[in-house]
C-alpha cells in the first residue's frame, strides 16, 4: 500500500512539473547499450543547454520521476523518499528559473506494459531505441516471447507526434523495422550504408606497454552526416557500443539543430559507465577488460567481438551466466562458449548456465587444462591469481546477480580504487 501510494504521488508531481516548465524530454530504450547512450547524449547537449539526466540506471515508473525532481535514489528508505516528494512539491510551489530545458532519461521494459506507463508520464520529444538483438534482456518476462517485448518498446515511439524526433539503430533489422509505426521524423544511426548517422573507419587504438607488448588505447572512428566527416577518438573507452551511443548523441544534437563539427568536439571526453568496456590494470602486469555490469546475450556477443580483435601477449575469458533470457538459456550459452573457445588462452565460467558454455568449449576441443567452471565468482577469482601472466588481457563479463565485479576486485592492480573503478551490484563499498 505504502508502496502504490508513492508511486501515484510520484506520478502525478511529475505530470505537474512536466506541465509547468515544459522540458523536452529524451527518452532511451533497448535491450542493451541504455546507459551507455544517455551519457552521451547528456555530455552533448549539457554544454549548450541547461540539462539533466536520470542516474544510475532508474529507468521505471518509481526511479523515472527522481530525474525530474533532482531526487535521488531512494529504495526502501521512507524518509528519503519524503525527501523526494517534497522537492517535487517544491518544484510547483515555487518556480525554479534554472530549471533544466533537457532531461535525458532511461526507459526499461522489465516487464508487460512497463514503458506504455512511462510514456503516460513523461512523452518524450525524442525517442532513441539503441538495439533489441536476437535474444533480448528480460526476455522471459513476456509469455508471448520477443515479439510482445518488441511491442512493448515500441511504445515509446507510438506516442510521438510528426514533430517529435525517432532516432532508430539502422544496424538492428527489429529496432529499424519499427520506422513504420511512428509519426516521428526518423534519424538512422549505424555503420551500415544508409545511416543518416554513418560510423565509418572504426579501428582500435594501441600502445606499447612497458615490456614491449602492445595493449588497446581507445577507439578511433568517424561520423558522416550529409557529405560532412568529423573523426572521433575516444581514448578511455573500447568497442563498437562506445561508437553507437556517440552516433546516437550526435542524432540528438542534429534533432535539435545542433553544428555537427560542433557535436564532435563536445563528445571528445566521453567515457563509458563503471562496468561497460572499461580497462583496468591488473595484477602482474596485466591488464582488465572490465564489461561486468550486465550480460545480456546482444552484449555478450560484442563483448566477445571487441575481445577478439584486441591485442594482446595472451588473452583470458571470465564470464558468468547470462540471467532472465528463459527457453533461449541454452542455445545462447552453448553458442558463447563455442565462440570464445576460439581464440583465448584460458577460460573460467561462472554459473549454472555457463556450464552449458563450458561444456560446449571442451566439446570444440579446447584444452581442458586450460579451462576452469565456478559455480561462483569469488571461486573463479582464486584460481584466476594463479593463471594470470604479465602481457595477459582478461575479460570479465555477466549478469549483475553473477557479482562478477568481485573477480575484478581480486586481480585488480589497486584493489583500493575499487569504489572509484568498480561498479558494485548489491551494496556499499567498505
């Protein structure tokens, strides 16, 4: 009851405070690359306009409204959620001059009919959709399977107007297939040919380490936009989802008549989220690719293409189970683990499901001395301080409910920059 009655308050404030100062809202969803996306397009449009975004990653009809309050993240906690409610109610008492022009926030789709309430809340004036893949998050939530989930985050493009914005991931044929039930002007972002916003020349950066190998620097890449090319390098990040959320923030900036040249200096100091395609340095010389935030099966693939074409004296895999993705469990983590036996030196799996994984891997001949199953992610990592090498790169990746940042924790160079590095799932850092 408690619960119900906060969320009907928070709904209606949030109504109120939309009616009043008349933000224009951008709205982000997909299965993967959410986060990633809204930083990019904050970064853009907060160096010309007064802007905020939703923190973390609160993206349902309890976290959304915190944005549009300047509240913060609350949980179970009745006092700060009176807090919250309170800078809400202060907001139309009084009128706040600096409100902000632009909010960016996040619109999750756990569940049947989650964004159709979002939505009801707080229309966007742009919506961006980043990517569904093949086995999408949250999957078994929907009894009708992929098709109703595609439904449900469609509904964030159904309600706008033709003089709101839809920008589409050309690349993905389910998110550029829904081109046709908006409204919306449409702004394809991609590499394919055809984007309105084109990724072109992508190529990982490298330097050479201190005994002489040669480890990833950043990325490097190009966004063409109608015959102009503005070239981008992005040093604290790797992989091509960094190269989407800067093309989709560029479709933001150009939605709102912003100088492309002009967009390309503003994304120069992006840098992607705690847990998402991160290099950490690591014990005995080695280095960390940290993407422990999450794993969904979209994801997973790009984390293991990004992995492969890295550099590196030898490369090491730690990935945990892949959760809520239900009838689609099995056939994914086989596929995982028969791709990723392919190219590493040394593989640890963690979980239930990744046994499937490892299974699949010993199954395509990998040498069973060289590979290692954990039921748990504080297991892996003790095994983990014994295999690694200088000149190794390991990835570590999975589900947040897997913990796998606690692997990084363990092999991390700085264990005592593990608050300001690391994301943590569960709870505080010491």
């Amino acid at each position: 009851m408690k619960r119900k009655l906060i969320t009907a308050l928070l709904r209606f404030l949030t109504r109120a405070i939309i009616r009043k100062y008349e933000p224009k809202i951008i709205a982000i969803t997909g299965s993967v690359g959410k986060t990633s996306t809204k930083e990019a397009v904050y970064l853009v449009l907060s160096q010309y306009f007064p802007a905020r975004k939703s923190e973390k990653n609160l993206n349902t009809e309890v976290g959304l409204p915190l944005a549009f309050f300047g509240g913060v993240e609350a949980k179970n906690n009745l006092w700060l959620w009176l807090k919250n409610l309170w800078l809400g109610l202060k907001l139309l008492i009084f009128n706040n001059k600096n409100y902000p022009h632009f909010i960016v926030v996040e619109m999750g789709a756990d569940s049947p009919g989650d964004i159709k309430k979002l939505v009801k809340i707080a229309k966007p004036k742009l919506a961006i959709i980043t990517a569904i893949g093949s086995v999408p998050v949250h999957v078994e939530n929907y009894p009708k399977g992929k098709d109703q989930l595609i439904s449900e985050k469609t509904e964030i493009i159904k309600c706008l107007s033709d003089a709101d914005f839809a920008a589409l991931n050309f690349d993905d044929p389910d998110v550029w297939e829904l081109k046709n039930r908006t409204k919306a002007k449409i702004i394809s972002f991609g590499f394919n040919p055809g984007a309105d916003i084109r990724i072109t020349d992508f190529e990982v950066k490298t330097k050479i380490a201190g005994d002489g190998f040669k480890i990833p620097d950043g990325i490097f890449f190009r966004i063409e936009h109608r015959g102009s090319v503005v070239p981008i390098w992005l040093k604290q990040s790797l992989g091509k989802p960094a190269a989407y959320a800067i093309a989709a923030a560029f479709a933001a900036g150009i939605a709102f008549d912003l100088n492309i040249i002009e967009l390309g200096k503003a994304v120069g100091n992006y840098q992607q989220e705690k847990g998402r395609m991160r290099l950490i340095s690591g014990i005995k010389n080695s280095m960390i690719l940290d993407d422990s935030y999450n794993a969904a099966p979209e994801a997973m693939n790009r984390a293991i293409e990004t992995f492969q074409n890295l550099s590196a004296k030898r490369k090491i895999a730690v990935l945990g189970d892949m959760l809520e993705i239900g009838q689609y469990a099995l056939e994914v983590h086989r596929e995982v683990g028969k791709k990723i036996a392919k190219f590493c030196e040394h593989l640890f799996f963690v979980g239930q499901r990744m046994k499937i994984a490892y299974e699949a891997a010993l199954a395509s001949e990998f040498d069973k001395n060289k590979i290692f199953w954990f039921e748990k992610s504080t297991q892996a990592a003790e095994k983990l301080k014994e295999v690694i090498q200088s000149g190794d790169l390991v990835l570590v990746k999975g589900s947040q409910g897997m913990r796998m940042e606690l692997v990084i924790e363990e092999i991390m160079a700085e264990p005592e920059k593990a608050k300001e590095l690391l994301v943590r799932q569960d709870k505080p850092w010491k």
